[in-house]
C-alpha cells in the first residue's frame, strides 16, 4: 500500500525558513516523479512543483508564486521528499501535500497518491 | 498558464439527484484532466484521470467526459457520501493548475 507522510510543519515568522518532509512507502519511490500541492486555509488547491526521478535527472519545476525560494528535493536512498521554504510569506500559510504521480496501463497521470498534509503557518 | 473555470462554484442538490460540474481549460489541453474529490479537514481524492477514466475503486457512479477545453464531471445518482468539494486539474502543462472547486451541498 502506497503511504505519504508528511512532517515538520509549524509556526514561523514571515521571512522565515522551514523544511518540510515527506516519507514513503509502500513503492519504489526511486521511480517516480513526486509533487507537492498546497491548500490555503478555505481555499482551493494550488500546485507547488515537481521533482522527477533519477533518470530524468532530478530536474524540477515550479510555481511562479514559490519559484526562487522554495526547493524540491528528494533522497531515494531514503524514500524521502523534502520541500525547503526560503522568505516565507503569509500568503504561504495553507496545508501542505505530498504527493506522487500514477501510471496505470503505461497511461501515467498526475496526483494519484496523497498523503494527509501538514500545516505551515506564517504569522508574527 | 492555463486558467481553469468550473461551474457551478457550488451547488444545491437532493439524495438520488444527477449532477453535473463543468470545468473549461483557458486553451486546449487534450484529454489531461483529473477530477478530485475532498471532504473537509481531509486530504483530495483521486476520482477521475484522463478525463474519463475512473480510478481503481471509485464507484460507477461517477463519470467524466470531455476533451480539448470542456470536460464534465457526472455523479449519476447522488448519496449522502458525496456532498463534498469537486476540484478539476489540468496535467497538460505547467505549471499544474486547478479550477476553483465545486462545493455541493445537501438541498
């Protein structure tokens, strides 16, 4: 069973720094290329950015809103995901998910496996 | 980017009623379309990918349709379970995009 567990979310000062992280399971996470997406409080959903697999040479992607202060990350040796949060604002204030892309029958799509988020405030 | 408009933003409706929520892509963006459902305080749901197939488990109920730049997101006959926050979401391109939800609630 694929898992996502997100970790490290909190209160943080604008201007801030915080790093998030996402364990998997459950998959070979090495494979796949992995998203992040976030959720304002009463909000709709906002993509973040995407980091894909090894053989795709780890390259990125990015919402203009975070580009340039967040980055994607990824340790395969670990199963591990980060996003690192540089200048945090208070509009950055939402839940944060981890998520991972499917492929069923070579026809592969976007946010198929969700984790249950983690809440990142900025406030002073 | 590409701007994605749903319609309804939300809706009215009763047990055993057909709904329908529509979602149009700014400009065309083949058959890469998710649709996902959310219940509050909970992480979205995968219903729907490539506009019309339907995710392992989901029930019959739910459909999709479309193709270029209008796509619609059918439940056929509606159950107490799926009052809930429908969100579209193009994969053509980036950055990734989402229409603004649907909310449908119990009439």
């Amino acid at each position: 069973e694929v898992q996502l567990v997100e970790s490290g979310g909190g209160l943080v000062q604008p201007g801030g720094s915080l790093r998030l992280s996402c364990a998997a399971s459950g998959f070979t996470f090495s494979a796949h290329y992995m998203d992040w997406v976030r959720q304002a409080p009463g909000k709709g959903l906002e993509w973040v950015g995407r980091i894909r697999n090894k053989a795709n040479s780890y390259t990125t992607e990015y919402a203009a809103s975070v580009k340039g202060r967040f980055t994607i990350s990824r340790d395969d040796s670990k199963n591990s995901l980060s996003l690192q949060m540089n200048s945090l604002k208070t509009e950055d204030t939402a839940v944060y998910y981890c998520t991972r892309v499917g492929c069923t029958a070579g026809l592969c799509y976007d946010l198929a496996y969700w984790g249950q988020g983690t809440l990142v405030t900025v406030s002073s | 980017d590409i701007q994605m408009t749903q319609s309804p933003s939300s809706l009215s409706a009763s047990v055993g009623d057909r709904v329908t929520i529509t979602c149009r892509a700014s400009q065309g963006i083949s058959n890469y379309l998710a649709w996902f459902q959310q219940k509050p305080g909970r992480a979205p749901k995968p219903l729907i990918y490539a506009a019309s197939f339907l995710q392992s488990g989901v029930p019959s109920k739910f459909s999709g349709s479309g193709s270029g730049t209008d796509f619609t997101l059918t439940i056929s006959s509606l159950q107490p379970e799926d009052f809930a926050t429908y969100y579209c979401q193009q994969y053509n391109s980036y950055p990734r995009t989402f229409g603004q939800g649907t909310k449908v609630e119990i009439k």
